[in-house]
C-alpha cells in the first residue's frame, strides 16, 4: 500500500506543555504546523495533562534564588576539569567533543533562566493565570507558583489556540522515525496510525516533544535497569512516554544528555489510583523496610529538597518498598492535604506488633526498631512547619527533624514505592534547542523540547520539568519557523 503523503513546514510530536508550545510559537512565526500525538485527543498531553505544575520561580518575573546553582552542581559527574575549561568561551567557539558532551551546558540552563519570566507572560497571553503557592510541601526551601487549573489548563489552553488559528492535529497517531534528505537534512516524520497504518509526513522541520521513555518497559530495564519494575507510574500519561522520539534522533547521529540511568523520583503510594499519590509525611516518623529496619535519615531537611534522595533509598530496598510508621500525634499536623495526596487511608492498629502483621514484616524487628528510635528521641520543641531540628542522639542512621517518640495509639503506616515522574535520558540540544549530532553541530531541522531535551543528572532540580518544556517548546518553534522562511 502506497504510504500516505502530506507536507507543512513544521511537524512537531507530542501535545504536552513542550509539544503544544513549539506548535503555537511555531505557527505565530509564520508556519504551516502539524502536531502528532498517539493518545486520543481525550487523552492527549502526556504528564503535562496530569500535573499540578509547580514553577520554581518566586513570581511571574523571577526564577528560584538557586536556579542557576541547582543545575550546575547537578552537572553530570566528574566533569573533566581540562574539557571543562573551554566552558567560558562561546558556545560556537566550543571544540566538538565538548559541544556534544553528555553535561549541563550552562548556556541552556542560562536560557532557561532568562527566558522563563516572557514565556509565562506569553502563556498569560494565551489565557494562562499563575498564583503563588504558599505550601506547595510541608516544608519548603524554594517558592513555588502554578498555573490555575494545572498542566491540564496549559494543554486545553494552547490547544484551543493552535486549532482555532489553523493548526493541524494528528491525534492517535505515533511517530516512529526521522525522514531525511540525501543532505542529511530532516524532512519529515514516518508515523503509524490505527491498525499499523504508515503515514509519511514531510516537513522542513521536526520538533521532538514526545516526553522521556517512562512508558516503555523495554528501555527502563536497558538503561536504569532490571529493578525499574518495582517502579510505579507518576500518571498514566506518562505511559504514552514510550522513547521513539529520543530513540529515532539517536538513530541519526544525535548526541545524548541528561542521565540515562536515572529519572525524577517521588514517594508514591502503590495502592492509589490517582496521578500524584504523593506521600510526603514520611518525615514525621519512621521508614522501615520489608526486614522492619530503618534505612535513612527520614528528616535531613526540608521535603521539596530531600524527597527524591530519600525515594531513591526507598527504591533500593528489598522490592523496592518501605512504610512510612506513624502514631496518633499524627492526626495533629497541619496541610494534610499537601503531605498525604493519596486517596487510600493509613493502616492503622492498636499496637506496633498487629500493624506489623498488617504490613507483613517482622513484629520483632519492628517493636525493636520503633524503641530505638524511641529511645534515641530527646526534649524538644517539635515544629513541622520547619525544619526543627529535633533530631535523635546516639542513632544509625541519625534522624535530623522532627524525631519525636512513636507510642501514641493508633499506630498507622502507609506504604511507599517510587514513582517515575519521567526519564532524564534524552537529547543535546544548545540554546535555541536544536538536537546536536555526536561531532556537536545541530542536525539541521531537527529540535527537541520538554522530557526529550536531556538535562538532569544527580537531583532533580524541582519544579522545572513543565517550565522548560514551555520555555525550550517556544524557542524550537520560533526558531524553526524562522529558519525556514
Ligand atoms: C502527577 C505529576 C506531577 C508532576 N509535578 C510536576 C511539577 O509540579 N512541576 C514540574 O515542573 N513537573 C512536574 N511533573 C513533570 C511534568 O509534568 C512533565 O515532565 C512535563 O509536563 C513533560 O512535558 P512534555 O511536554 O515533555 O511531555 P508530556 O507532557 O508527557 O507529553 C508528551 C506527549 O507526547 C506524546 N507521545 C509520546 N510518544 C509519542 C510518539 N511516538 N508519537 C506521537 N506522540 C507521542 C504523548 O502521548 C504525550 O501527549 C509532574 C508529573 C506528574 C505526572
């Protein structure tokens, strides 16, 4: 059968923040766009349509205090001190080994900085609104703004905008591969629709926008390995995040970034059925794993900043789970809404040794590991609105805050796995977004925005990921509208 052919100037892949901002940026430069996504337009728009979509930025005009320093010292390893000395010279001025390098080139993330404040505005522009989130954790070390209504307003917003100026959009539609010319050049996107039905698109240019590889079972056990079993979806979206875009720009020559062995972690409760099931009151007592012993400093400071650390314990223990051991003091903390977001209740018993029998662990190990603790508690002024300093004297390991004694009936546990919010493997782009091939210049017609630009190693700088896939989403579009006018 004769593959389907149809032409536009941009064709860009995936309808999440990253996707639907290349596409409306792309068309308000001037281009005839097409938009493809797998999903239904039900349910279309991947993580994005799923997340609350916290911004580290303290207001519409300024990004975090720290947002610069977060990244660089979440650069990428050992960095080559020799390699990295050409870092102050000018991007094009760079050797090509260090162009393609797997790092964080400062000059992204300097983009990222500077461009965030007019890319809110330009959203604001398109019906967006954004407020201040006074507690967007227990406890906080960096501000947070949202959007109202959440990621799913970015995606019914810029969607609504990209159809009614013209735009057209493929829902149920997969991109699978990069069509190119005999330059070298991308040309367009080979695509399958219902029933494996091929669909060639040409284009003079293509945006990847089609999230990290969280959705395919395959490629998490290649790069992050045999255990990314015990790991459990942020959303459903992001199980439509099954690679082909990062995997058919690698295909061609693109060069890799962000860190394929890792991904954004978050302590989730397995028996949730809601995106998000966060449970962040873990700090307020103690982790045990399936042998009933403490494995972390549940309290090293505070939640926006440790979460992930501590998921990533949680992840290596036994399957891949803990329980978060509480008491009955617990009914008295403030924001219950912001630290248990799952729907499913506490476990809870009389005593440590029936609630250990609901959990399935030890009952001696977890009577002797709650009185250790217990007795490891001191005097103290308990404070769970900020970091307390309470901690427990003569413990291994120490816990840092909030360490009070369990002995209060009920005595409660919520179970808790990691979650995979998205992958941090994806591809080098430089500033204007432009996919960099493995000698580090830019594939020429090829872009990539949002999960698919690779630029987290280490710690997940928080509440970034929907910020640059706007940012990064509206660049690619400008820019590859302008190129090829
Ligand atoms: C519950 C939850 C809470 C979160 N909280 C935050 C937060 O507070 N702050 C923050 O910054 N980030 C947060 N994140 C992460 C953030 O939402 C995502 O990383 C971000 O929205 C990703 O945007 P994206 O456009 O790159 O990808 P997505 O929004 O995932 O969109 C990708 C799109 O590509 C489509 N697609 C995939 N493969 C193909 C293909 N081959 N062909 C065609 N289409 C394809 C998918 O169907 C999807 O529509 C959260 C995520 C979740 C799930």
């Amino acid at each position: 059968m004769q593959a389907q052919q149809t032409a536009y100037d941009v064709i860009v892949i995936g309808s999440g923040v990253a996707g639907l901002s290349a596409a409306v940026s792309a068309q308000e430069n001037g281009a005839k766009v097409c938009l493809v996504d797998r999903a239904s337009a039900a349910e279309a728009g991947g993580n994005t349509r799923h997340t609350g979509a916290y911004i580290r930025m303290k207001s519409v005009d300024q990004v975090s205090d720290d947002f610069e320093e977060h990244f660089a010292a979440n650069a990428g390893g050992y960095l080559d001190p020799l390699m990295m000395a050409d870092v102050a010279r000018d991007q094009p001025s760079w050797p090509p080994l260090l162009k393609a390098l797997s790092f964080v080139d400062p000059n992204v993330v300097a983009t990222l900085a500077s461009e965030s404040p007019p890319t809110l505005a330009w959203l604001q522009g398109h019906g967006v609104q954004f407020f201040p989130l006074d507690v967007p954790f227990p406890t906080s070390a960096q501000p947070r703004i949202v959007p109202s209504g959440g990621g799913l307003a970015l995606v019914e917003s810029l969607t609504k905008v990209l159809t009614q100026k013209g735009g057209t959009v493929l829902y149920e539609t997969a991109a699978m591969s990069l069509l190119q010319d005999d330059q070298g050049r991308v040309s367009g996107v080979r695509s399958q629709g219902r029933g494996h039905r091929r669909i060639d698109l040409q284009a003079r240019a293509v945006v990847i926008a089609s999230g990290g590889f969280q959705g395919n079972a395959e490629m998490l056990t290649r790069y992050i390995g045999p255990r990314a079993l015990h790991l459990r979806a942020m959303s459903v979206g992001g199980r439509y995040n099954k690679g082909e875009g990062i995997r058919m720009a690698l295909d061609i020559g693109a060069a890799p970034c962000g860190d394929f062995g890792s991904y954004h972690a978050s302590p989730f409760d397995p028996r949730s059925r809601r995106a998000g099931a966060s449970i962040y009151i873990y700090p307020y007592g103690v982790l045990v794993n399936k042998e009933g012993l403490r494995f972390v400093d549940e309290g090293p400071g505070e939640t926006d900043e440790t979460y992930e650390s501590v998921t990533r314990r949680i992840f290596a223990q036994t399957d891949g789970i803990a329980w978060s051991i509480l008491d009955g003091k617990t009914d008295d903390l403030p924001n219950q809404a912001v630290t248990v977001k799952s729907e499913q209740p506490a476990i809870e018993a009389d005593s440590l040794a029936q609630l250990a029998g609901k959990l399935g662990i030890p009952a001696d190990m977890l009577e002797r590991t709650v009185g250790d603790y217990n007795a490891a508690c001191v005097d103290g002024q308990f404070d769970p609105r900020r970091v307390d300093g309470l901690a427990t004297r003569g413990l291994n390991p120490p816990k840092s805050n909030w360490a009070r004694p369990l002995n209060t009936a009920p005595f409660k546990a919520y179970p808790i796995v990691s979650s995979i919010v998205f992958t941090f493997g994806g591809l080098k782009t430089d500033s204007l977004a432009r996919v960099l091939n493995l000698e580090g210049d830019p594939i020429p017609g090829l872009y990539a925005a949002g999960e698919a630009q690779g630029l987290y190693y280490g710690n997940y700088t928080g509440a970034t990921s929907v910020l640059k896939g706007a940012v990064f989403g509206r660049i690619a579009g400008r820019d590859a509208a302008r190129a090829i006018a």
